[in-house]
C-alpha cells in the first residue's frame, strides 16, 4: 500500500543512491587509520608470516561472522543501534546507549588525530619542510638543543605541532594552532555528514578510493628508493610463535572492522530489506583484510628505505669520525672495509676507539624504530619523506590519504551517535538531520578540546587505551548473546532466509553460537586481567629526563584512575543499568496503572510478531 | 761565515714553521674534497694551497680593512693526506708577530661565503676546527604557509556548508507548497488493519515494508 511516503517525514528512512555507495560507505568506515599503522606494526613485531596465519584464520572466524550479524539485524529491522536492540528486546536498549557512548568517545579522539594529520597537511605546502631542520637558537651558532639532542621530526611533532608537557597533570594551556586545526577538522566533518547519508554517500567516493590510489603511488615510488627491499623482507621475516600473536590477532580483526560502534547497523538498514547482506560481508571482510596486507607492504617499504639512510649516514658519520682522527685521506675506508678496519684498530688501538665512542649501526634497530601508531605517520614517515626528492609532494600525499581514512572512519562514528541519538527520543522530533549533526559535531569539538592542551597527546593515549577497547568488546559479546539467544537464531535464520532467499549454512551458526563469543571473550579476559594486574603507566617526551630523547615511562596520577573508570566502565555498565532501570520502571507502572495503549514498552515488543504474522500471508 | 748565511737564508722559513707548530693562535682546517664533489673532486696540491692562503689573505683584508695582508703572512703546516693543516695568520707590520685567534675566528666567520664557493665546498666539508659555522638565517614568512592552506580549506568549508544548508530550507520550502497542493488528495488514504498497527505512527500510518516493491537487490 502506498502511503504517499514522500510527503511526511516520520516514517521515511534515508536510502542510498546506489550500491558503490553503501559498499565504498562500509568500507571506509572499516578501513582506517588502524590498517595503516597498526596492522603492519603488529606483522612485523610477531614476525610477518607468522602473524598473517592467525590473523587470516581469525577474520574468518571473528570478523566475517560479527559482521553478518550486524549488517543482517541492520537490514532486517531497519533502525539504527538504538531501535534495533529495542526492536529485539526493550531490555537491551543498554547496548545501544552503550554502542552510541563509545562512538561518541571514540570520534571525539579519532577527529584529534585528522586534526593533527591536518596540520601536517597544513605544513606541506612548503620547501623545504619544516620537520627537515632544526630550527636555529638565537645567536645563530647552532640549532635549538632540544632539537639537537633528539631530531628535527621528533622536535616538530613533540614541540611544534603539540608543544607536550613532561607529565599529564601539567596542563599546559591550550595550543591555539590545534584549536584552529580541531575546528577546521570538525567543520569539514560536519560539511560532509550534514545531511547524513545524503551527504556521506558522495564525500565516500573520494574519501574511500583516494587512499588506494596514494598507496599504489607509495608503492611504485617506494619500490624504487634503495632499501625498500630489505624493509619488505623484515616484514615477512618469521618470528617465533607466541600465544599473545593470537590475541593480538584476535583484537586487531576486531577493532578494524568497526564493529559494535553502531554505525554498521545503522548504514545496512537503509538498504532494500532484500540485498544479499551475506555476500557483503564477505566481500568487505575481504576487502579490509587486503588493504591491510597492502598497506603493510607500502609502510614496510618506506621504513626499510629510512632504515636504509639512517644506517648510511650512521656508518658515514663513524667513517669521518675515523678519518678525521687519524688523518687518513679519503676514500680510504668505504662502506666495504669499515668492518675489518675496526677491527684492525680494535686490536692496535683499542683505547683510541673507546674514546672515539662511535655510534652502533644496526639495521635491525632502524627497521624496528617507532613503527606504530602516531610515531609512524608522524616521525618515522616524515622523516622517510624529507629524504625523498620532491619532498612536499610526498608529503601532500601522504597527509591526505591520512586524512580521507579518518574521514570515512568518522563518518560511521558520525552515524553511531546521530541515529540512536534520533531513536532516543530526548531531542525535539522537529529538528532537522542538520541539527542533530551540527549538535553532536559542536558538543565533540567542544569537548576535543582537553586534547588541544600540552597534556593532549596523553589524554588521547589514554582514551584510546579505555575508551576504544574494552567496552567495545562488551558490546560485541552482548550482541551477539543477544541475537542468538534472546531473539533466538531460529527467528534470525528466518529472517536472513527472507532477506536473501536461503538460509545461513551451518557455519553461521557454528560461528554465531560458540566460535565467534568464545573468541570474543577470550580476547576480554586477556585484556581486562592485564590491564587489572599491572600498573597503568604511560609514556612521555620529558627533555630534562636522563633517557632522552627515549620516551619515558611514567605513572598515572591516582585522579587518572577515576577518568578510566568512566571511559571503560560507564558504556559497559549501561547495559545492565539500563536493563535494571527498565524493570524497575516496568514493576512500577504495572503496579499503579493498567495501560491502554500509545506508546508503551508492551507494543514495541509485539512487533517483530505482528510482522510475523504479516508475512505469513504474503 | 758561510753557516751564518745559510743561517739568515732558512732562518725565517724555520722560525715561520715554529710560529706555526707552537702557536696557540692556529686554527686546524679540513677538507672533504670527495664527500663533496665526487667524481668531480680535484686534486689538493700546491696550486690549491696557494689559492687558499691567498683567500684567507683576503678575508683578512676584509675584516681588518687593511691592504697589507699578503700571502706571506698566512702561514701553514701539519700537512696531512686527510687534506688537513693548521694556520696561523702574522701580522703585516710584523712578521714574528701572530694575529690573535678572536680576529682571525671574525675574519673567517664573516667570509665563510666567500672562501667555500672558492673551493666549491660547504660548511660540512670544509671545516675550520674551533669555528661554528654561521647558520644561514631562517626564513621568515609574513604569513606563514599553513596559515594560508587553513584559510583556503576554512573557506571552502564555510561556503559547502551554506550552499548545503541553503538546498535544504529551498527543499522544504517546495516541499511545503507541494504538501499544500496535495493536502486534499489526501484524505482518502486507507487506515493499515485497524488492530495490529494502530498503536504505532498515529495519523500518518506506517509503511509496511514486507509488502514494498523494492527491488530484490540493491541497485548497482
């Protein structure tokens, strides 16, 4: 029956214009900063091959199964987090608040770092780039010591760009460049989610193809700088096998595939109830496991090529050294002879070489540098950069496609708050999709702004250590406890069957029921009894300490204790309050009054069964 | 009286080379012809020396604004294959007398310019041992670059988000004459079955997608 749908705006929901959108959509919320510094960092550190194994067995057993259950409950019941978990039960409402809590958290550090990643963006326009020298003192006769001590990357990005604290109760003001940079960064966001999935479904076929197309660029130029080879092999090189290679494996199948945010459910519920969300996700699991392997290839290439320098101008410095002292002329020790040279002065001299004090040159030591996290993009590859011809162009490239693999990651963290935000009912019905943007957009740049400060860098240390980990392992377990024992997988085979016209074969299942749960709360356990037994410490750039420029290890404050709690506690605990409060309400109201109709909790529960027994007489 | 000759003959060069080994007032140079130049390097020999005793001749003529200077008065020694050697500087009136370091240090600080595009090298390759290099001056921009990018960007953004904000009062204004035009074609909807979702929308109904006429798949 038609209903003239186009006029009122209650009941339509946002469609998209085509697959490529919906897809190019799911996978850029997917493909993230994770895959580019994270994957590869952990493949090299558990040793290439040896870590691909587990990762490749676990996506099919964690991520391609998690993702099934989140696109098909998205599809089936066409709502978002909040109302989807309503629809299954109006207990688990938790879950969803829980889910919308962590996506808030989550963007609100994730836009930080695109903030970051835009001033470097910012400061590429120039040659030469402003991380390649150290600036220089006052009276001209040398550079600034702390630049000296350390190097003009690390300088710009410690002092320059965040202008760091050596401790994280030392606030340090805020830093007026980042706040400008935090509100260019949430503005374009806001730009592009304005219209919600209008508007994300056309700023998607640049922001999830753009970073494909600077990869391939990478890898041809990094292919042919010298050294990329042997950075490549590093990759690959097996390491011995370790029980944690599998939990690592575990959480980064889980964490790069954006589940439990939300925003995954909320993008496969406008789709037509009868697309083949199965073969989706297998086609995006696939997708995102390649980028990943792709992307760790380009890194691992680039960081053999800065390897490769570094050890170069290690080993030149010790041969001028060497020359210099003994007045050889040059020429006279080569890259070839520096071993046996050393050697001959070891047994001849060997007083003169202690007190040469020459550097150790190890290749091994370069390759493992810093290859995670902001250390990659941000000292590592800036540095790799300087060394290339064509420098701000490099950089201009590589900042970029930072830029649009943030950018499409926040677009489904965008999602994850707007829409049970719009479910929950707290907010006027009458305001605009542009409001509800505009408000979750202002409130986060509001409150983005505590990582603007000196301390910042910690502070978001620290919500990406609690605030994007733990509960959303919660979340994932609770969701699929939900879907397969509360709704009951019977009922949801029935509804995939609907969908896409059979029945999920006896893998499903098996993965819904046990596999994918047990891996889930192994991966929990593992992470919340480390991260109980020992003591939280972080790291930090503190120029007066002994170790510098090594980072150094420092505990938290005891009042830092209290702000984990509320990052992992809180979204966690909603579940069960919630579930506890809707009881309570429940016993209350039954107790006072008996319901006649409208909107209470009885209604929306008999929903799934008046579309039950609707479609039993299609 | 023949050894009292020769005497006078290599008397000066000898006490030259004494002023030189002993003298605190000597500064030690060196040379990285090859790291500089490659295969390009030339050879370092007497002609080169000559060229570079000349130059400091020069800039010593320069800092003390006196033509006197010559290329007797720089002295050389500790010749060595790294392409390294110490100098001293005497004075013109005076030749068993020394300049002092500090003058010497301005001298060569002032013209370092000069005396590197003689040889073609640079502050790295060639070095005088005690004397920091003059670091070029930083650029200073009257806007700094990044500045200007962030404007362009903040520009851009600012005019995305009225052009869109702009479509979409447009499109509920054209909507809301459209729903005026419309409102009389739409009284005669028919009501959902009465019982099983009444309780939900309200007025408006619900739309019952079980029954929609989607496609099977989502388009491509």
């Amino acid at each position: 029956v038609d209903m003239g749908g186009d006029v009122s705006e209650a009941g339509e929901r946002p469609q998209w214009d085509n697959k490529a959108q919906y897809m190019l959509t799911c996978v850029g919320f997917c493909v993230g900063l994770g895959n580019v510094w994270r994957f590869p960092y952990l493949c090299q550190s558990h040793g290439g091959g040896a870590f691909m194994i587990p990762f490749l067995i676990l996506l099919v057993l964690e991520g391609i199964p998690l993702l099934h259950l989140e696109f098909a409950i998205g599809q089936r019941l066409r709502k978002g987090s909040i109302g989807v978990w309503r629809s299954i039960n109006p207990y688990l409402v938790g879950v969803g608040i829980a889910s919308m809590l962590v996506s808030f958290l989550v963007g609100m550090y994730y836009n930080t770092i695109i903030a970051w990643v835009m001033w470097y963006f910012f400061n590429s326009f120039q040659d030469p780039l402003p991380w390649s020298q150290c600036p220089i003192n006052e009276n001209r006769t040398g550079f600034v010591s702390e630049c000296e001590r350390s190097s003009p990357v690390d300088y710009f990005w410690y002092r320059k760009t965040l202008n760091t604290t050596p401790v994280i109760e030392d606030s340090g003001g805020l830093q007026w460049w980042i706040v400008l940079c935090l509100f260019c960064a949430w503005t374009l966001l806001w730009v592009c989610c304005l219209r919600g999935i209008e508007t994300t479904g056309k700023a998607v076929y640049v922001t999830s193809t753009l970073p494909y197309l600077v990869l391939t660029i990478f890898l041809i130029r990094g292919l042919t700088l010298k050294g990329s080879v042997s950075g490549i092999k590093f990759l690959f090189t097996p390491d011995l096998l370790n029980p944690t290679t599998w939990l690592d494996a575990g959480a980064q199948v889980f964490y790069s595939f954006s589940l439990a945010f939300g925003g995954l459910i909320s993008f496969s519920s406008y789709n037509s109830v009868h697309n083949n969300c199965e073969q989706d996700a297998v086609i995006i699991s696939v997708i995102n496991g390649l980028t990943s392997i792709y992307a760790a290839i380009v890194i691992y290439s680039i960081i053999g090529f800065r390897a490769t320098e570094r050890f170069d101008d290690c080993l030149s410095g010790n041969i001028l050294t060497l020359l210099n002292t003994f007045d050889l002329p040059e020429g006279n020790i080569t890259e070839s002879n520096y071993e046996g040279f050393l050697q001959h002065l070891n047994s001849t001299a060997p007083q003169t070489l202690q007190e040469l004090q020459l550097k150790t040159c190890d290749m091994q030591t370069f390759l493992s540098q810093g290859v995670e996290g902001t250390g990659l993009a941000f000292i590592v590859f800036t540095e790799a950069i300087t060394k290339m011809p064509f420098s701000p162009l490099w950089s201009v490239l590589f900042f970029i496609m930072l830029f649009c693999l943030g950018l499409s990651t926040m677009f489904g963290s965008v999602e994850g708050v707007v829409v049970p935000l719009q479910d929950l009912n707290i907010l006027p019905k009458h305001w605009p999709k542009e409001a509800y943007t505009g408000l979750v957009c202002f409130v986060s740049f509001g409150l983005a702004i505590i990582f603007a400060q000196g301390s910042g860098e910690y502070w978001l240390a620290l919500f990406d250590g609690f605030a994007g980990s733990i509960p959303l392992l919660i979340i994932a377990f609770c969701e699929m406890m939900a879907v397969s024992y509360i709704y009951g997988i019977d009922r949801f085979n029935d509804d995939i069957k609907f969908m896409i016209g059979h029945k999920p074969n006896f893998f499903w299942q098996a993965t819904w029921r046990l596999v994918s749960p047990l891996i889930v709360l192994l991966i929990f356990l593992f992470y919340f009894i480390t991260t109980i037994s020992k003591e939280l410490t972080y790291i930090a750039w503190d120029p007066q300490s002994e170790n510098f420029p090594a980072l150094e290890t420092k505990s938290y404050p005891d009042w830092i204790y209290a702000i984990i709690f509320i990052l992992s506690g809180v979204p966690a605990l909603v579940i069960p309050a919630v579930a506890l409060f809707r009881l309570i309400r429940k016993s209350c109201s039954a107790r006072e009054e008996k319901h006649t109709g409208g909107d209470s909790i009885s209604h929306q529960t008999q929903i799934p069964d008046e579309l039950d027994r609707t479609r039993s007489l299609h | 009286m023949l050894a009292g000759v020769l005497l006078l003959i290599f008397l000066p060069p000898l006490v030259a080379k004494d002023l030189c080994k002993d003298s605190q007032d000597g500064f030690k140079v060196r040379l990285s012809i090859k790291t500089a130049l490659g295969d390009d390097a030339y050879e370092w020999n007497e002609s080169e020396m000559f060229l570079f005793r000349s130059t400091l001749a020069y800039a010593m003529r320069k800092q003390t604004k006196q033509d006197t200077y010559n290329i007797t008065n720089i002295l050389v020694c500790n010749d060595t294959q790294r392409v390294s050697f110490v100098f001293v500087v005497t004075s013109p009136d005076d030749p068993d007398q020394l300049i002092p370091k500090e003058q010497i240090e301005q001298a060569v600080r002032q013209n370092k310019h000069r005396i590197n595009n003689a040889f073609l090298l640079s502050d790295m390759t060639l070095e005088f041992v005690g004397i920091p290099p003059t670091l070029a001056a930083p650029i200073i921009y009257d806007t700094e670059p990044w500045l200007i990018v962030f404007g362009v960007v903040i520009g851009a953004v600012a005019v995305g988000i009225v052009a869109l904000l702009m479509s979409t009062v447009s499109k509920k204004r054209r909507a809301k004459e459209k729903a005026a035009g419309l409102s009389e074609e739409d009284e005669g909807i028919v009501k959902e079955n009465g019982t099983a979702l009444s309780g939900l929308g309200g007025k408006e109904g619900v739309y019952n997608q079980t029954f929609s006429n989607d496609n099977r798949f989502t388009e491509l």
